[in-house]
C-alpha cells in the first residue's frame, strides 16, 4: 500500500473557535486570499471538494467531489509549524513551545556566546528579510552572527556564506540546539545563510532547520517498525529532527517538492511519501502577500493533476495544511485555523463528507488502521467511512 501526504504549509480554512486566544479572530487564509483576487482558480483542488469545505470566491463546489473531504481542528496547544505536523502525525502537545516575544533572556544569548564563541547581533523579533538588510552590513564587518526570533518558536541563525561558510553556521546551530532546551526548548532553531552586498542581500535555498526530537511515539515510527518506508520530502525531516523518517529529500520550492514526491511514489514500493510545501508559509503568509500566494496555490493545483493520475489506480492521497498564515492581516505571523483535509484514490467514495474533525491526529489513526499498526493516538480513523473495499482486519 502506498500514500502520499501532502501538506500544504499554512494553507488554513477558517480560525478556529479559540483563535481569539491567539490574536487570530477572523482569520480565513484561504478565503481572505480568494476575495483579494477576485477568485482563486484551483481546478485539480475543486475536484476534491475543497469548494465543498468552506465557500471560497472561485472555487466551484456544484458538482460532486471525486474524493472526500472536510477539515480538521488542531488540538494541541499552539500554531506552529512543529506541532502542527506532530499532530498530523499522532503526537499532541498539551503546552505550547516557548517563545520569546522580547528577544532572547541575556542568560541564553550568554550560554550561547560561551558555546560558540562568538557574540551576537540582533537578538529581537524580526522579519528574516528585513533583519538581514538591517544588521548584513555590521555582520559583514564583525563577522558576529545575527540572532533572531518571531511571533514562532524558533531561534534564527543568520549569516553571509561568504563570513560565516554554511558548514560553520550549521555547527552553531547544533550547538545552539544543544542549550535551547527545558524552558529555553524552542520548536526549532532555524540556519539563515545569504549572499550579496549591502542593500542587495538576499536569503539563499541553504536553509537547515534543528527541531526537536518528538517526545513520544508517533505514525512514522510504526510505519518504520512494520518495515515500511517512510520518504520525507521537504523539510518533513527536519521537523521530525530525523526520528521515522527512512529516507530524506530535501527541496527547494513548492514545484520541486512536487516533482520529487512524483519521484518518491514512483519508487516506492510501499509506505508513505510525506511532503511539505513551505513556499506558501515562508514566502507569502509571513510577507503578506496575498496575491503571490494566490499565485502558488494555483502553480500548485497545476501541477496536482499528475499526481492525481498516478493516484487514480494505486494507492492514497492525503491533503492538509498543519496551520494558518493568513497574508490579509497586521500580523506576519501563522493564525489558528481549521484546515482542509482532502482524501483521494481509487477505493475511496467520492463525494463524501467528513465534516469537522476535532484533532489533525485522525490522520495519524487512519494511517494506523490502513497499515494494520498497533499503533494508537487521540485521533480518530475515517477510513472505514470512506473506504469502498472492506477492511477484514482489524487493527491490534
């Protein structure tokens, strides 16, 4: 049996009821994008029912799904990338990660001075792109790295290839990772390498994320105990910092991500493709821009016909989001958000509607009894609902 997990990063469906908690009340990414367009045209998503899981200007909904669909609502506390895709994998958390909205406490930033060896520039929240035309000239001259956080939990490390090379800057960030732990323990530590000259620096593809280990068990573990294989592509095992994941391909763009999870099925023998697609998060929700993520979205949906062909006769399709980013509000940060849950393949029931599902982790069980694991989490399966050939056995 194969399965590709498609997520689509940030791509929310609607604020949650407690995104009032979080600063994000009215948030809808999807349809906040679709109205500033005057219509989104995303035909290969409209064949799923995306149209039929919230009214989006553009987006038909008048005819039936091929596959099922609905949403999901993230349990777990918080709205970051990391427990977003531990969730969808069947880890939940009850606290949210840290983060440090006034910069770093001295005690850190000085543990890390000792660590490394160097001082530091910056320290404070701020756009990874502006902080880089900000402080790149004093980086140039110092040679000290830039240290920078966000609305997320993460702890940024950037620096020019041509003063701090990438093998250097990825040792600081391991380093770094080693010290951000117990109340420092953000999600992620974030490598920032760029190029250029003052006025002109721009971030390069060599980006590295260090995030933490999962605390527990999740799906990818006992897909990988069953001995089948679990392909990362994106940045899938950089969040999951390695833990079940068989075989990494890291990518560079929405279009490649695509592209090799294409790739990745066609290999595979049986297991799981998981992949991310961080264009939309990190290059239009952060930087508002709604009319260049409209236009990814639909680069995307172009591109989601092949693999719905190779779909159509083997296997599962799975499509999600792990958050919101909303690129329509003050914030650059992700919203909380429902977000949409797509299923297709040949012994899936068109047309149906799985509603609104309480936790991401119903992909995890789902998974689970696909795969006859004994694998449990909080979630809930829907395969049974939606699955034309029946199960004869049930999972242990």
């Amino acid at each position: 049996m194969k399965t590709l997990l498609l997520i689509l990063d940030s791509v929310g469906i609607g604020a949650l009821p407690d995104a009032h908690l979080y600063g994000d009340e009215g948030s809808h990414t999807l349809g906040h994008i679709a109205k500033t367009v005057s219509g989104l045209q995303l035909t290969n998503l409209a064949r799923l029912g995306l149209g039929k899981v919230a009214p989006l200007q553009g987006i038909a909904s008048d005819f039936p799904a091929e596959g099922a669909y609905g949403m999901m609502a993230e349990m777990s506390a918080g709205k970051d990338t990391t427990t977003g895709h531990w969730e969808i994998a069947g880890l939940l958390m009850k606290d949210p990660m840290p983060t440090f909205p006034q910069g770093f406490p001295a005690a850190l930033i000085e543990a890390f001075t000792i660590a490394t060896g160097k001082k530091v520039l910056g320290n404070k929240v701020a756009s990874g792109t502006e902080i880089i035309q900000e402080l790149g000239e004093e980086h140039l001259r110092t040679g000290f790295p830039i240290v920078y956080t966000s609305a997320d939990s993460v702890f940024q490390i950037a620096a020019h290839e041509e003063v701090i090379p990438l093998s250097e800057l990825y040792e600081l960030c391991q380093k770094a990772r080693k010290i951000l732990t117990g109340e420092w323990a953000v999600g992620r530590v974030i490598a920032r390498p760029f190029i250029g000259t003052p006025g002109n620096f721009i971030r390069t593809a060599h980006r590295h994320d260090y995030s933490l280990l999962p605390p527990g068990r999740t799906v990818l573990d006992a897909l990988q105990a069953k001995g089948e294989e679990v392909i990362g592509v994106g940045k899938i095992a950089d969040i999951f910092a390695g833990q079940g994941i068989s075989r990494s391909i890291p990518t560079k763009s929405n279009l490649e991500g695509i592209a090799e999870s294409i790739r990745a099925w066609q290999e595979l023998k049986s297991g799981l493709v998981m992949t991310n697609l961080v264009d939309f998060d990190s290059l239009y929700g952060h930087r508002n821009n709604p009319v260049g993520y409209a236009k990814a979205l639909e680069e995307t949906d172009a591109r989601l016909g092949e693999i719905l062909a190779l779909v159509k006769d083997e296997g599962l399709l799975l499509i999600t989001a792990d958050h919101g980013n909303d690129p329509t509000t003050e914030s650059t940060d992700h919203s909380r958000e429902y977000v949409p849950l797509l299923v297709y393949g040949k012994n899936i029931q068109a047309d149906f509607n799985l509603g609104r599902r309480k936790t991401f982790a119903d992909i995890a069980a789902t998974l689970s009894e696909l795969y006859e694991l004994s694998y449990r989490c909080p979630g809930e399966s829907f395969l049974r609902q939606i699955w034309r050939e029946k199960k004869q056995k049930q999972p242990v």
